[in-house]
C-alpha cells in the first residue's frame, strides 16, 4: 500500500484545497503545492493506472528537439528510453509527481502545462508525465503553503517512506525513492536514471558530439567520451557529462577536484564560482581555470578525503555555473 495526497499533504501540515483535471486551470492563485495523481479522490492511496503506458508521439518529439539523448553514455532506442523511464513507475501508487509554487500554484501549473516535452523553461520538471499515454486521465491537487520548499521536502520525505520495500526494489534506482515523475528526490540529490541531453534551451541549437570532439582534440589529442550536450550559453555548453582527474590519495588530502585539460571545456572560461551538488548538498565552491593546465573545483578536504573510488574518475553533469556529481 502506497499512500495518498491527503495524507502527504497533512505530513506537512496542509489541507486539501481542490482538484482539477490535467490541462485544467488551477484555481489558487497562491504560493502552495501540488499533486498530479492518477486519481481525482485526494484519500485514495491506490491509483487506477496500473503500469506505465509509453506515448510514442512523445518520443519522436523528444528526438525532435533533442537529438542527441543518450542512455547510460549510449544512445538508446525509443523502446529503451521509454523501458528506462517505466522502470521507476511505482506500481499502485496514485501519487506521480509532487511540485511546489513559490508565487502561484494557477501560474506554476500553467507553465508545468505549456512547457513542451524537451524543453528546459519555464517548468521542464516532471517531464516523464509527458511521456505518458494516459497524460490527460491525470489529476491535479493543490493545497496553499506559506513555506511551500519545506512542504514539498516533508511530502516527498513522507511519500518515500511510504513506499512498500517489495515495490522499493523493483525500480531501476531502489535507494533514491520518489514519485514516479519526480527526477529530484530532493534538492541537489536526482535519481539514477542515466539519462543525458534531453532538454534543449531556448537560444542557439546545440553543438553535436563530433563537433565537440573535434575542437577538444586540437588541444588534447587524449580521447574522451563525451555525453550529449542540449544547448549552450555563449561558448559554454549545458548539460554535458565529462570526467575530472582520476583521484589519487594525495588529491584526497587536498581541497582540490581536479579537472583534466579535455573536460574544461564544458566549464565556464573564467573563474567564478560554481553550484556543486552532491550527495544532496548545494555547495558554492571556486572553479580556476588555470591556463593549459588542469582547472580545479575547491570542494574542500572535509569532502575530498571521502569521494570517489582510489585512482578512479568522476563523471560531473556540467549545466552552466551548476556541476552535479554522480555519488
């Protein structure tokens, strides 16, 4: 038994203030959260929609917008995404996707609603509903917050727990637990989906993979496995996946993430500061370029002596100024 929208809604706190069918306009035009459910009964824990049915429209518009999706660095088929996807369905359960709106629940919603499949703005969460055959037989919940970030945090908390173990570890990322559309479990900690480039931005089309193997091996003949970008700002590409330095146990002693000559280009050309998550955590932490050679991520000791594998690399997703890396 999984558990329902009234229920995670009173774990924080909250009262039940209405329900409207997907693609209906909200009614509160407040700060809050919301629920998308695949059923319109808010004490129903058990959601009429058994399994996960993939829209093939969806995914020939995936490819559209964003051709150079890959699957564990590989580019998969449609039937492979689509079976990645509907392994983290959670069988039974009603609750799909859980969200918070810091001004309006009417004008987040309106955004969730006109945000096309692939696209970065203005609300590309909980994409993998867009994915969803039965999309329009969704429901939508919503109550109003007055700390709508706590809320949300103590609902997807109180939906995790809730999860039976058996259901627990039939999904692809058995530790990371949150309703089906839900790619964060919470802030800075995403699920292990393996999935790379399937967001676009709005400015100029991104650069395709040979393209950015070629300009890397001008200056770095070291070859190197790069991860779809989506888009780029200026020369800085977003949402690409490189590798840092194999950490040695000096580096562990250090406060220094390296990054290898053939990896910085998806990092910002300038030092700045960085957004680092991991593990969870949102650090703001220096990046230095350091001319030709390795640039460097300040992480700090406390965490360096205990990341990563002895002599072994780290994949860091680069989005902008925002690096997540993968625990």
């Amino acid at each position: 038994m999984s558990i329902s929208v009234s229920e995670v809604l009173t774990s924080s706190g909250l009262k039940h203030s209405g329900v409207v069918g997907w693609g209906r306009e909200v009614p509160l035009d407040v700060a809050g959260v919301y629920v998308v459910s695949s059923s319109p009964d808010s004490h129903d824990s058990v959601g009429p929609i058994s399994h996960y049915t993939p829209d093939t429209r969806a995914f020939a518009e995936l490819r559209r917008v964003c051709p150079f999706v890959t699957m564990d660095g590989n580019p998969p088929t449609d039937e492979e995404l689509a079976n990645r996807i509907g392994r983290f369905w959670i069988p039974d359960a009603a609750i799909l996707y859980i969200g918070l709106a810091g001004t309006s629940v009417r004008k987040r919603m309106n955004q969730y609603y006109r945000t096309s499949i692939g696209q970065r703005a203005p609300h590309a969460g909980g994409w993998w509903l867009k994915t969803m055959a039965n999309l329009n037989d969704l429901f939508v919940h919503f109550a109003p917050a007055d700390e709508p970030k706590i809320a949300e945090a103590m609902m997807l908390r109180r939906f995790a727990e809730a999860v039976p173990s058996a259901a627990r570890h039939e999904i692809h990322d058995s530790e990371r637990i949150a309703p089906f559309a839900n790619v964060d479990v919470q802030q800075g900690l995403r699920k292990r989906h393996g999935l790379s480039g399937y967001k676009v931005g709005s400015g100029s089309a991104a650069k395709t993979i040979s393209g950015l193997k070629s300009a890397v091996q001008q200056t770095d003949p070291t070859p190197i496995d790069v991860k779809a970008p989506s888009t780029s700002i200026g020369d800085v590409p977003m949402g690409i996946r490189v590798q840092s330095q194999m950490i040695t146990d000096s580096d562990r002693t250090r406060s220094n993430l390296r990054i290898p000559a053939r990896s910085k280009f998806a990092f910002p050309a300038e030092n700045c500061v960085l957004t680092v998550h991991y593990n969870g955590q949102a650090l703001e932490c220096p990046w230095r370029v350091n001319g030709s050679r390795s640039g460097t991520i300040g992480i700090g000791r406390s965490i360096m002596k205990g990341l990563g594998s002895p002599n072994q690399p780290l994949w860091l997703e680069v989005d902008g100024a925002s690096v997540t890396i993968d625990a």
